[in-house]
C-alpha cells in the first residue's frame, strides 16, 4: 500500500522506537553499546503529497517507558540486574529526571522530499528544553515507513553517563531509529489518566 494522503496514527505494536548508543573513553572495550526502547509512544501524521510543506508529524514518548533491550561489546554479558541498574540511572535526576519531566515531545517544522525518501525537520523537546533536529526516512511502497536521526545528549543538558573517572562513557551522539509497519489509529492515548491506567495494567 503506497502512502497517500491523509492523517495517520502510529505507535506500538505496530511501530518500533529505538535508542542506541555507543562508548567512548579509554576503557570503551569494558563498556556495551546499548539497545533501548520506547514501549509507549504514539505520533500522528498528516500526509499531503503533492505538497510536502503542508505535512505534519507529532510524537510523543513516555520517558519511564524507555526500557533496556541488549546491550553488545563489552568485557561480559549484559545481565538483567545490569538493564534494571541502567534504567534506574536513565529515569534519575542527573539524566532524563522523569519524574519531573515525564514526556519527550516531537512537533515538525518542516518536511521535504516524497514518501519514499524525506527529511523532517522539527523541535525535539527533552527535559522542557527545546531544540532542532531532523529525521530522515522514507516508505517502502508497501507500508513500512523506517529512518533515524542523531540526538547530541549534551544540546538538552543531558550529561552522558560515565564510570571509572570518566575512562569510560556513553558517547554523546545517540542514534534514534524507527520503523512503522502499519498506519492507522494510535495504539496509545497521551492522555494524563490513560498513562496512569497503562503503569498499572501494561507491563513493557
């Protein structure tokens, strides 16, 4: 099914939202580049074909949902202690402060190219700091829509995480990526009261 025009809504199962990132430092061998994801999000999409300007793309992801999938490289396996331990340090005050900031919000502002091939440009907003970024991706014709994009943590005074008095640490760049099989209606509400429901009912 090629994308045509419409509003469109997006988001698990059917989507995928990915954070890898990388080591840096002297002792980066001990370290593992990580596989992060977001298990609840949810954009909305509005195509106009013949007019890419007039396209649209909103997102919006719950912080506390970012969860640890694997973790490659490094001196031993990654354990589920190790997952459990970073994800605590991602959600605590010296980085995403979730509790404080439990949203990170994408708005476009400017979108070029075609279906297949097309670049977003738009205010990523982490932390009540907002900043440019741009997305790249494209469809397959079939319905899949797929891309990426580079988040410098620092940019939103997100300092990156460090052991071994600094001989080792996340790079700074993170990779965002993201595939969406199947566009239709949002699979999850942003709504105050449905994230409160989902912490209760839907395990990640």
């Amino acid at each position: 099914m090629a994308l045509s025009d419409g509003t469109y809504g997006f988001g698990p199962p059917t989507g995928r939202l990915l954070i890898k990132t990388s080591r840096a430092g002297l002792g980066r061998r001990a370290g593992h580049d990580l596989t992060i994801e977001a298990t609840r999000w949810a954009g909305n999409a509005v195509v106009v074909t013949d007019d890419p300007g007039k396209s649209s793309v909103t997102v919006t992801v719950e912080t506390g949902s970012l969860t640890v999938r694997e973790g490659t490289g490094g001196l031993k396996p990654l354990t589920d202690t190790d997952k459990a331990e970073i994800k605590r340090t991602l959600e605590g005050e010296g980085l995403l402060h979730t509790a404080q900031h439990p949203a990170i919000a994408f708005r476009s502002t400017s979108i070029t190219g075609t279906p297949e091939s097309f670049e977003i440009t738009g205010d990523l907003t982490i932390k009540g700091q907002s900043h440019p970024v741009t997305v790249h991706g494209g469809s397959d014709g079939d319905g899949m829509v797929c891309g990426w994009a580079t988040v410098t943590q620092s940019t939103w005074g997100i300092k990156p995480y460090s052991t071994f008095l600094g001989a080792l640490k996340l790079a700074d760049d993170v990779r965002i990526e993201y595939a969406v099989t199947e566009l239709g209606a949002a699979r999850w509400d942003t709504s105050p009261e449905t994230r409160s429901s989902s912490r209760s009912t839907t395990t990640p």
